[in-house]
C-alpha cells in the first residue's frame, strides 16, 4: 500500500523568528527523502510539527490525504507516524524489553513474538533483557527503532541518527533503513551531513532560514550542489597545508590513569602521548569512551598526579584549570550550554570565566566590568560573533556564534595549547567551516592543539596524528595521511 | 478562547509583578476566609493589615519584626541564588542566640563597650557554625542539605530548652524557663524611648549593602553566581565549588546568628524558651518574595512582618487565633509560586475560531 504524506502550508512563528515560513512538502513511500539544512534551519521545527510535539500556528498535514490533528505525540503514534530522536528516549536502568513495551497496551507474550520476529527479519541482535546501560549507542538506536515498529509505522522519521555512529554502525543503519523503505514505510531523514545524504537518500529538500529551498533527485545533484544550497553562498574548501616539522615537545602525558566511583564514566587506562608545537593531535572515539573523562583530566578539572602531565617543561598534572590557564593553555568543553557557557548569563559575563592573571578582569577582588567588556567587544569583531550587544544573554545566539564565542575568549590568551572536545557539534556548515579555519590557523602560528572529537570527518581534516579511544584505552598515535576513515573505524570499535 | 503560550524571556517587569499580584491574591483570598468565618472582610482586613501599623508604636514593632526576617533572607539568598537548600535558619538562629547569650551571661553584671560587639560576634560565629555542619555533610558526604538543614532545627531548640531550664536558668528565677537578665552593656541600645525598635535594624541594613555589593560587583559574587548556574561551569572555570558552598552556608548562617542575637539581646535582654515565633522559616518565603534581590528582601520582609502584628491584633479585636497570621504566610507563597507560572508562561486571549 502506497503512504502519501502531505505537509501544506505550514507556519510556525516564535518570537523573533519565522521557524517555518509557509512549507509545502510532498512524500511518497517506497522512496528515502533526506530533510538537509543547517542548524536553525526549521528542520527540526517541521518534524516536531510532524510527530505533534509542537502544534503549527498555520497549515494542514495530511497522511493518504486524511486531514492529521496531530496535539501530541500520543497523536502521532496513534496515526502511523514513528521518530527517532537524536537523543535517545531511553531508560538507561530499563531491560531491553521493559523499555519497548513501556507505551504499549498489548500483551506482553504477543509483543515478546512481535519483536522477536521484527529482530530476525531485520537481523538485529540485541539480549531483551539486559539493562539498556550496557547496550553501544548502536544498538540502543535499535532499540528506538524497534519501538516504532511495533506500531507497523507508515512513516518513520529519523532526526540526525548517526551522530554517535561508527562508520560500520552507520552502514547497518543505512541498510536497515533500505530494507524499510522497501517494505513500503516512509522514510524521512533529517541530517545536515550531506555524505550520508548522497549515500542513502533518493530525494532531497532543502531548508534555509524557516523556507523551503528546493526539492530535487539525489542523482541531479551534489556535495557542493547541496552545500551550496543550504549554506546559500558558495563555500570555500579549506584544506590544511602539512604541517612544518617540529619535535619540539609541549606536552607529554606518562601513565595517566584515572579510575571513578561513578559507574556511568569511564576510567581511563594508562594514557600516554605526547605533542610537538604546531601540531595537532586528533583522538578520535565514540562517543562515551572516555573522551569527557580525557578532556576532564587534560584541563584541570580532574587532578592527577603531578608527574602524569609534563607541559613546556613544567609538571603540572595536579594544577586547577585557572592555574594551567597561567601556563597558556586553553579549554574548550563539549558542552556549550552547560559547561562551557552559562545561557543566563549575559555575554561579557561569560568572557569573564576566562579569568587569566593578566585580563585584569577582578582586581582586588572587585569585578573590573569596564575591562571584561572591552575585551568582549573585542572577542566578538575579532571572531566573527554575529552581535554588536555584548550585555545579551547568551542563550540568544545561535550555537556557531556561541562557539565562535567560547574559542575566541580562550584564543584571547594566545594559548600554546588549545584542547577542545567536540568544537563544531550541533554546528552548521558556515560556523563548521570557521572554526576549522581558525584551529587551522592556530597551528599555522606554532600552537598546539589536543582536537578530541567524534566527527572522523573532522579529525582527518584538521589532524597531523591521530589516535583512537576506546573503553578509556589510547591506541597507538598515527600519522594522519597513513589513517582512513574505515580504519579509523575498525579501532573505534575495538578492534585492533 | 483562552490559550497558554510559553515564554521565551520573562520581561523584566513581570519579574516584580507577580510579587505584587500574590499579595493581591492573598488579600482577597484572605477576605474571603474571613467572609466564611462570619466577619466582614474589609474590617478584618483592615484590623489585620492597617490597625497594627497606624501609630508610632506599631510602626516600632513594624520594624521590630521585619528586622530578623530581612537579616536572615538576606543570608538564605546567598544560598538560594547558588542553588544550596539551607532550611534551617531558624536552627542558626536559635543557636546564634545560645552562643551569644551564652557569652552575655559570662559579661553578667560587667559594664564595659567591648561587651556588646563581642556578644555580637559570638552570635555570628554560633550561626556559621551551626551552619557548617548540613554545609560540610553536604559537601563531603553528599548528604541532603533539606534534610540535615532542617532536623538541627529541633536540635538546637531541645538545647536551648535545656539551658534555660537546666544549667544556665535564673538562680532567683522561681524556675521560670529563663536565663538571668544580661547587663546592659550587652544589650541593643533602644532607638527611641517607649518604643522597642532597637539598634538591630543597622545590621540588618549593613547585610542589605553588603550582600548587594558582594553579590553584583565582587569575584567572590561572581563565582557564587557562576557556582549556582552550573557546577559543571564553576568547575571548568577553576573556582572551587565545594569551598563555595561551605561559603554561602557559612554566610546564611551568619546573618540567622545575627537575627538571634538581635531577638535576644533587643528589648528581651535575656534567653528563653521561645526566642523567634519561626523567624527562620518564614524568612524563606520572605526570600523568595523579594525575588533574592537585596531591595527586593526590605519590601518582602515589612510585609510578611504585617502578617505577625495583624494575626496579634485580629486576635485582641476579633477573637481569632493568631495563627491566622500563618495562614497568610502560607497563602503569599502559595500565590506566589502559582504567580511565577506567568513567569514562563503568557496567556493570550483569541477570538473563536468557527
């Protein structure tokens, strides 16, 4: 049986921001349909729209040309819409199978065939009765799949499913979803990765500032096409020139061990690197495998032993993060909304937590705001952060200009090491493309940087060494040209 | 129709008029109890909220109470703000008052200008340390602040029980559950003769400046600012946020400390059973009344203190039992919590659609 989804005319206004401005999008089942578009682009928007988290202030969305009143989710299930959420909607401490059957009314023997015989049909396996803790990010995206198709969805709606994939387990996603556009359900995936656009999708609609930009074949367009459309200018390619070679030594990590009390991190097992000046190091991962413990240990906020951490010849492994400040390095968490940024907090308070010896920003104790604001207005011509209004919240700027905030106030020391986690996560392609230009341009002035990141893309782009993490283990540090994605991919897994 | 949108940002006025909007609700609800019980609600509320406050003298006793409820919410904004649970100010309080009255009794009888800022700090000390104790569990054995806060209320009260019934009572006391009377050296000096307002008043005054001052332009109120956003942040910053919380604990218990000297050593001049008609805890709804900001807090804390002296003269002039004066307390927090959901979210009236 053939699904028709209909979107007609929908608009979704917030204040300050048009979300949706009138989109009209037609699907039919049997094909994949890719939803491309930076971040704030109205993507998410549309699809909450379409599984009734958020009710639209204009339009109609029609399924086989029913008129849907979708006021919930509930109301999305109930009318074959499935979604699959970024972030998992999991109960960590749940088994498998208490999990799927939480919003179900069904008999729990019938469901118990049920997913039995959608995992063989599928060739997923996963234990139904182990704790969801204990399963890879992978396999927990399974397990939010499995949940939709209980329902026999006619749609099913992917939002950014392969941000914690491996390469192999995005491959298997890739396959399943094949598998489920053929068996007639109606796939729409929402990503603004366009690789994955070009690999698995058939048509693509593209989005920009709240509007529909275009609608057209995958076999008519493509990477540059597409980027070109959703950023709206052309884009520069940015490559790194190979790095001069140094073997001055900055930093060198020796028998780093880290163990927690906490059972949801990571130990971390006997690291040891080291990295020369003007270089950049990746340590690449999926996510949950230490890096946040890594980063943690690295910056200060995890003391270690003194000699585990020797920077510019000074040891330095029991030293706070301020501390470390004042041997020039620098930070920049992964977590820009709640570690890294205080949203309440206006942006010049926010430079301030960079709190150098040397910005004068407290003297005596007193906050010396005239000082912490000339240097903000500086951060924000310097880098680029779209605002002239430093007394702004921070929580109204975009993630980019945010970002572009956060590396400029740690750039401002003109650190000999930046470490950051995760720069451009969230980000769209226009802010991707400066923050790379800038940690580029870092190591082109003879600075370090520690890049520890999730996005291979990413590290193979900007690294001279890599190396991988995996259950708090470091494998060995490569040379960037000799690693591949796919290899990066076999280690990032566990393999050797 | 009537719908409910939510709020992006909360407009800087709504921030001060939901404080207003629930004492107005209180009012009416308030009219409306009285209605119930029989009385006509204008009168009532008249005996309750203009009666007490209509001469000098009651404007006096105005003060008198306003005074340890503004010091004391001064102390739990500190906390508040970087998210610390401190609920047992009327502990600190309590013990506050022990440990000062405890050094007046050794000034007994002694003349001296010395005596009464050591009494002082003797308060102070006795609420921080009182303080230190649910800060430290906190900190260091991740125990519930709530909790512990809370319980060492009824202990210190039990102590103090004991003093003045056992080893610290009045020799020529007929057994009254009372200490002797302390020198006048280590009392409050009154502000004007007949009226009972005291010297306390400044304290109070002094940690409205100071907790302003510290909190908008110190580093130290920066990272207490920081700390109660996020820990995570604080920690990434490199402030300490354990000692931070030690800190806003010692603070707030300082200023409960303080309140109990100045209930002890005002015109009562002596310890007893029951220093604070629950002070401490009404003090919480003073600050969250006064949106934990300084100016905020004075305005708060007159208008709770109303409640105390209204339930008094609803209960000469109208027979009602005091406690009536709890049940307005209880009622402004009340409304004030149902109030700030217009802080996040906004009503709109639209027309039918058909």
């Amino acid at each position: 049986m053939n699904t028709n989804l209909k979107i007609s005319n929908v608009t979704k206004i917030y204040p300050g921001c048009v979300a949706n401005d009138n989109v009209s999008l037609e699907f039919n089942s049997g094909k994949i349909y890719a939803l491309l578009g930076e971040n704030g682009a109205g993507k998410s928007t549309l699809v909450k729209i379409l599984s009734g988290v958020i009710i639209p202030d204009e339009g109609e969305i029609y399924l086989n040309k029913n008129n849907l009143k979708l006021n919930s989710p509930l109301d999305a299930k109930k009318n074959d819409i499935g979604m699959v959420f970024q972030h998992f909607n999991l109960f960590e401490t749940l088994s498998v199978f208490e999990n799927l059957i939480i919003d179900s009314d069904e008999q729990r023997e019938s469901l118990r065939e049920k997913i039995d015989s959608i995992m063989k049909k599928y060739n997923f396996s996963i234990d139904l009765d182990i704790p969801v803790l204990n399963l890879s990010a992978g396999q927990k995206q399974k397990v939010e799949i499995i949940r939709c198709l209980i329902r026999n969805p006619k749609v099913l709606i992917m939002d950014e499913p392969t941000s914690v994939l491996t390469e192999q387990e995005t491959s298997e996603l890739f396959l399943s979803l094949k598998k489920f556009s053929e068996e007639g359900i109606l796939i729409i995936y929402i990503t603004h990765k366009l690789k994955e656009v070009m690999q698995l999708c058939d048509e693509v609609a593209v989005m920009r500032r709240g509007k529909l930009i275009s609608v057209s074949e995958i076999k008519n367009e493509n990477i540059e096409s597409l980027a070109n459309k959703m950023v709206g200018q052309n884009l520069k390619t940015i490559k790194k020139k190979k790095a001069k070679t140094s073997s001055d030594q900055l930093i060198k990590i020796t028998n780093l061990n880290f163990s927690s009390e906490d059972p949801f991190e990571t130990n971390l097992i006997d690291i040891n690197f080291s990295v020369n000046r003007g270089e950049c190091l990746g340590i690449a991962g999926i996510s949950g495998n230490g890096q946040s413990e890594l980063f943690q240990v690295l910056s200060g906020e995890i003391i270690s032993e003194k000699n585990s951490i020797e920077f510019n010849n000074n040891y330095i492994g029991d030293l706070s993060p301020q501390e470390r400040r004042e041997y020039l390095m620098a930070f920049s968490p992964e977590d820009r909304l709640e570690q890294a940024a205080i949203p309440q907090m206006k942006i010049f308070e926010n430079v301030a937590l960079n709190n150098f010896k040397s910005s004068n920003f407290f003297n005596n104790g007193l906050i010396n705001e005239n000082k912490i604001k000339e240097h903000s207005k500086k951060i924000i011509s310097d880098f680029n952060v779209n605002t002239d209004n430093i007394e702004l919240k921070s929580q109204f700027l975009s993630g980019g200009n945010l970002q572009k905030l956060i590396i400029g106030r740690e750039l401002i020391t003109s650190p000999d090491l930046l470490i950051c986690f995760n720069p451009t996560w969230g980000l769209d392609v226009g802010a991707i493309n400066y923050i790379h230009e800038t940690l580029i341009k870092i190591n082109e002035q003879n600075k370090s940087i520690i890049l520890i990141s999730t996005d291979t893309d990413e590290l193979l782009k900007l690294s001279d060494k890599i190396s991988v993490i995996h259950k708090g283990k470091l494998s060995k540090i490569m040379n960037a040209e000799e690693v591949t994605s796919e290899k990066l991919g076999i280690l990032m897994g566990g393999a050797n | 129709m009537i719908k409910i949108v939510k709020r992006d940002q909360p407009p800087r006025a709504i921030f001060f008029f939901t404080p207003v909007l629930a004492i107005f609700l209180t009012l009416v609800a308030g009219g409306l109890i009285f209605f119930i019980l029989g009385f006509k609600p204008f009168e009532a509320l008249k005996f309750f909220f203009i009666v007490p406050i209509a001469d000098k003298y009651g404007f006096s006793e105005l003060l008198l109470k306003a005074t340890p409820l503004c010091l004391i919410a001064i102390g739990l904004s500190f906390c508040f703000k970087s998210n610390n649970w401190n609920i047992g100010a009327e502990g600190q309080l309590t013990f506050g008052a022990i440990v000062s009255g405890g050094v007046a009794l050794l000034f007994y009888e002694q003349e001296g200008f010395y005596i009464l800022p050591i009494v002082i700090l003797a308060g102070a000390i006795g609420g921080m340390l009182y303080a230190s104790i649910p800060a430290i569990l906190k900190t260091y054995f991740n125990t519930n602040e709530i909790l512990v806060s809370l319980m060492l209320v009824y202990v210190s009260k039990l102590i103090l029980d004991y003093l003045v019934v056992g080893p610290w009572s009045n020799p020529e006391g007929f057994n009254f559950p009372e200490t002797r009377q302390f020198s006048d050296s280590a009392k409050l000096p009154l502000l004007f003769e007949g009226l009972r307002i005291h010297a306390g008043i400044f304290l109070a005054l002094a940690a409205v400046v100071i907790s302003w001052f510290v909190f908008y332009k110190t580093y130290l109120g920066f990272q207490m600012k920081v700390s109660g956003f996020s820990l995570k942040t604080a920690r990434y910053a490199g402030y300490k946020g354990k000692k931070m919380i030690i800190l806003v604990f010692l603070i707030s218990g300082a200023c409960a400390g303080l309140a109990g000297v100045g209930e002890i050593t005002g015109p009562i001049g002596q310890l007893h059973r029951e220093i604070s008609p629950d002070y401490g805890f009404t003090a919480i709804i003073v600050a969250f009344l006064g949106r934990l900001h300084p100016v905020g807090i004075i305005f708060a804390s007159l208008v709770v203190a109303i409640t105390y002296l209204g339930a008094e003269t609803a209960q000469i002039f109208m027979q009602i039992p005091k406690y009536t004066g709890q049940v307005f307390q209880g009622m402004i927090l009340f409304f004030l919590l149902a109030s700030d959901y217009l802080l996040f979210f906004k009503i709109k009236f639209i027309g039918s659609k058909k």
